[in-house]
C-alpha cells in the first residue's frame, strides 16, 4: 500500500512542484532542482519495490542485461530531464 501511495501521490507532487518552481522562480534553482531530483528518486526506489513483488519482474531481473537496462533508463531521464528544463 505504501508503494503506491509514493508512485501515484507523493513522487508526482515533488516532481510536479520542483518542476514549476524551477520554471518560475529563477533564483531558488538548486532547491526545485533537489525537490525534482528527490521525486525522481522516490518514484525509482518506490517503483522497484513495487514491481519486486511480482513474479514477472524476478525473471527479468535474473537477465544478465538487468544493469544495462537500468543504467540506460537512468542516463535517458536525466537527458530528458536536461533538454527540457532550460537554464
């Protein structure tokens, strides 16, 4: 229950948050770049546990191209994260 309440609630308002304050309020960067950053975080470590418990997800995660794929997701976001927040 704990899991969802994060992915669905609480990741997207610190995301959501971090996002305008960084686009509104030029002079506090860092602190909605953090709040951002910190949503990002829940959503992945929430997101893992949550998906931990199925049994698709063990299978997949015995893949021996696991960290790979992890790391791509990874680098994509914050290159996304990069292209779409201007400074």
């Amino acid at each position: 229950m704990i899991y969802y309440l994060h992915v669905l609630m609480v990741s997207p308002l610190l995301m959501y948050s971090g996002y305008i304050g960084y686009k509104n309020v030029k002079d506090q960067s860092f602190l909605f770049g953090s709040l951002f950053l910190i949503g990002l975080i829940v959503a992945l470590y929430h997101g893992y546990k949550l998906l931990s418990q199925t049994a698709l997800f063990n299978k997949v995660i015995q893949n021996e191209n696991f960290p790979l794929l992890i790391l791509a997701c990874l680098v994509g976001g914050f290159l996304f994260y990069k292209s779409r927040v201007k400074q």
